[in-house]
C-alpha cells in the first residue's frame, strides 16, 4: 500500500499544520502553563518502561546554567535533525504530510533555541560551543544504517525517544516549580515556567515522530518500538548523571 494513500496521512498532514498555527511569535515564553490536567494526560501518555527519579530534578537545577546550555543545544541539534530527515524519504515522491510535520518541527525547535538562548542572556549564561549527548550517542549507535525503511524507522524512533524522556524531565521540572515550599529561588521558578511553556509543543513532537514511524513500517512497529524502549530504559539508566536534560543515572 502506497504511504500516500494511507487514511492517516491527513491526520498528520492535519498536526503538521497544527504545528505551523502553534508558533509562537516574538515573545519570551511560548503558550500558557500547562495545567495539571493536561500534566496527567502527557505523563500517563509516555510510555517510557524506567521513570526519572523525583530527586533528578532538584540535582539538575543546582547548576541553572549547565542545565540550560545542554537544552539550548539539544533545540539546536533537534531543528537541525527534522531538516536532516526531511529528505531521507527512501524513495518517490516526498509526501506532503512529511515535508509538513518536519519543516513545522524544525521551525518550532529553532524557536524554543531562540527563547532559551534569550532566557540564557538575560541570566547572563553563555553558550558552549561544544555539547555532549552520550544518551543519543548510545541510541544512534543502534540504527539500522543502509537498511531502507528500517533505518528511517530508526531515526523516527530515536527522535520519538528524546521527545518522551525530554517531556518526563519537563514534567519534573515544572512540576517542582510549582510545589508550595519547594524553596527555589526566583531563577529557578522561572526556569520551572519555561519548561512547562514548552511542554505541550514537545508532546506534539513525540506524538509526531512515532505516528511518522508507524506510517513507514506499519507491519513492525509495535514490535520495534517495543525493543527500541527497552534498550532507551536500560541505557538512561546505565549512562552518568550531570546537569543536562537527556542525563542518565547511574550515579544520581
Ligand atoms: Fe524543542
Ligand atoms: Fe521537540
């Protein structure tokens, strides 16, 4: 069956230009809070088999600046990997509804790196120049490359991977910011905020990326990404701690 012609193509055509609709104009912060509600839902959503310690949060906010240089870059490398997939269709025409979920994807996380980048030089942050992500180094090591359809697949699901667990980690963060006496300081609420502005945008991305890999490789993957989130547990949880979003714990 030709991909074209599947019934779901204008659902994601549909979210492609939800995503358009949803970009946010020249302000600090995206969106509006999200509310608990909507916090459940995302959370219940994930379906992530190894939940984030509660702690992990309070660790990553002792170090603010460390915490939003690492996501500055993961926005930066997240825009320039919808591009990167934009044109590895294995073969045919390009769909619509993929050229319009990836270039509505990258704009977005160009934004989120505009806001974050803005956040930074407000705190007086500065920007590295280099970045480590030994978390999506492990999970890119395992795509399938020269295999079609397969390693496409792959990719989807490595992108669908960092959307979920960078959405855990956004719950945690905003929801510490929101506890009465959590005892943060006024930066920190504040970067509490930030997260929960962009968490509803980053769902959208995760739900994007495994819709687009179902799409693909309907016959295979319930089975593929099953074992794609059993690999994705074991590797957060063998990979370090520091005070960036994709951290692991090992040592936490
Ligand atoms: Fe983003
Ligand atoms: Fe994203």
């Amino acid at each position: 069956m030709e991909l074209s012609n599947l019934r779901s193509e204008t659902e994601i055509a549909k979210q492609g230009s939800e995503f358009s609709s949803n970009l946010s104009q020249d302000h600090e912060l995206p969106g509006v809070a999200p509310d608990r509600d909507f916090l459940d839902v995302a959370l219940g959503d994930l379906p992530l088999l190894y939940r984030t310690p509660s702690r992990w949060a309070r660790r990553v906010m002792e170090d603010p600046e460390s915490l939003l240089n690492d996501h500055a870059h993961l926005e930066k490398k997240a825009a320039a990997n919808a591009l990167e997939l934009l044109c590895r269709w294995p073969h045919g025409e390009t769909p619509d509804y993929w050229v319009r979920a990836l270039t509505s994807m990258a704009a977005e996380e160009s934004d989120h790196l505009r806001l974050v980048t803005r956040f930074m030089m407000r705190h007086g942050y500065q920007l590295s120049r280099h970045h480590k992500n030994p978390y999506a180094g492990r999970l890119h090591v395992l795509v399938r490359r020269g295999a079609g359809r397969a390693e496409l697949a792959d990719r989807l699901y490595v992108a669908a991977l960092i959307e979920a667990r960078s959405c855990e980690r956004f719950i945690q963060l905003y929801s510490i910011g929101q506890e009465l006496n959590s005892n943060l300081k006024p930066v920190e609420q504040e970067i509490g905020r930030l997260y929960g502005s962009l968490l509803e945008s980053e769902v959208g991305h995760y739900r994007a990326f495994l819709r687009l890999a179902r799409e693909l490789r309907p016959d295979d993957h319930e089975l593929e990404w099953k074992d794609w989130l059993s690999r994705e547990s074991q590797i957060v949880q063998e990979i370090p701690f520091y005070s960036g979003i994709l951290s692991g714990t090992s040592d936490l």
